[in-house]
C-alpha cells in the first residue's frame, strides 16, 4: 500500500468514525488527486496519515492525550500546502 492509498484509508476511517470534518477531509483528498505534486514529500504525507490514523473530535489530546486535533491537522495541511 502506498502512502497515499494509506492516507486514503485513514481519511475514510476518520470521516466516517471519528467525525473528521468535511473541509479538512476535502483538503486531504485533494492532496491525494494531486499526488504527483507530492511524490517527493513521502515522509510528510506519511506523517500526515499517522495524524489522520489519530484523529479525534472529542478529546484525548494535548498534553497526556494520543489523539490529533482539527487545530493539528490544519497546521500539517497548511505546511503541505505551502
């Protein structure tokens, strides 16, 4: 599995169990449309799916928590984006 095809499956996860928002998950699946302009940022995209993997709504972030926020997610689309 490529890291897109990776990226793409956690997104779908994200958006259907954990409530990941629409713009954030239509921000990320553009990245996926475009990967070509991506190809040499594996490691981010990789990075950016772990976060996606982790992504939770509700809670369980910060300090002692595992999850990924919308604040966190935004700021490594942003970076991705520039």
């Amino acid at each position: 599995m490529t890291v897109f095809e990776e990226l793409q499956s956690v997104t779908e996860a994200a958006r259907n169990e954990q409530d990941l928002p629409d713009f954030l998950a239509e921000r990320i699946f553009r990245i996926i449309e475009n990967r070509g302009s991506f190809r040499d940022r594996e490691a981010e995209i990789d990075e950016l799916a772990k976060k996606v993997a982790t992504y939770d709504t509700y809670g369980q972030t910060g300090y002692l928590g595992m999850g990924v926020n919308n604040v966190i997610l935004e700021k490594s689309l942003q970076r991705l984006e520039e």
